[in-house]
C-alpha cells in the first residue's frame, strides 16, 4: 500500500473509483510497531471499502503474495527514492537518529542501496508472514455515525466504540 501503484490504491482509485487515494504503511518502533492503513472513501461507499481493504490485507499473506512485478518495482523504487529522501540536512539528520534510536550499526545507511539490491522476494514473503497479521487489526473508521453505522456494524469487525470530535467517548 505504499506506492501510487499499490494493489489497494489501484483497487480503491482506479478499479472502484470509491477514493481519491488510498494507502498504507508501517511506522518503525522499538519493540511493537504500527501498520497503519488509510483510504478516505465515499461515504456511501464505506462499508464495501472496508471489505476490499480487508481483503487485499488478507490476499497479501495469503493466496495472493507479493508477485515478481511488485517485488521489482518495489526493490528499483527503495534505491531510487535514496537521494531525494536525503536532500535536506533535516532528513539526513532524521535517518541518523534512527541509528541511534534502533541501534542500528552506524553503516547502515552506506550500505542500504546494496542490501535493497540484494533482497528476495523470499525474504520480503517471509517478513510479511512473520510481522503481518491482518485479524489482529484495530479499525478506526471515520465519518457521519448516522449514514454509515448500519454498515459498519454488519461486518462484524469487533468492539464498536463511538469517540465525538472531542475525543470523547460516547453511546
């Protein structure tokens, strides 16, 4: 779900035409990190975003793995992002308190292009087994309560717990 060309942006934009984008990705963390998921939809397209969103996750570690074509392009982007992801001191400086936060050894970043190259598909297929688990999800599902609860609530998908604009919780 990282790229403009990922299976839930093309599903979501270009396939339903339910999104104006849609995406997803991971946020690094010491111990437990964060998958975090988003696709602003048509309102009375919520409930059926939800399926499709919740169906590429589980398509993903599943029946339908990272196939040659993504893999590739996935490997050529992460290599070719490198300069434009350090064009400021700021993100230099940024990346280089991840080594420090992470423990990371301090040649990390020198060899990075070179460990993108020799990445398997295997290996990214492994990972995602290992750390991608899309039962174990928290939905957090925005918009107007009275148009798409009915919906919502059909799916099945856990506690339902309604938060105001306040942040507080509410019946």
């Amino acid at each position: 779900g990282g790229d403009f060309s990922s299976r839930l942006n093309m599903n979501l934009r270009e396939d339903k035409h339910w999104s104006y984008g849609s995406g997803s990705y991971f946020n690094r963390a010491q111990g437990q990190g964060l998958f975090m998921g988003y696709a602003p939809v048509q309102t009375d397209k919520t409930k059926e975003s939800i399926i499709e969103f919740k169906k590429e996750m589980e398509d993903f570690v599943s029946t339908k793995p990272i196939t040659e074509e993504e893999f590739t392009k996935f490997r050529k982007n992460a290599v070719m992002q490198l300069p434009g992801s350090w064009e400021t001191n700021d993100a230099v400086a940024y990346d280089m308190s991840k080594i420090v936060r992470y423990g990371i050894d301090e040649n990390y970043l020198y060899g990075y292009a070179q460990m993108m190259r020799d990445m398997q598909m295997s290996d990214l297929r492994k990972v995602a087994q290992k750390q991608f688990h899309p039962s174990n999800i928290t939905w957090v599902i925005v918009g107007d309560r009275a148009k798409i609860e009915e919906g919502v609530k059909s799916l099945n998908l856990g506690t339902i717990k309604y938060i105001n604009t306040e942040g507080v919780e509410v019946k």
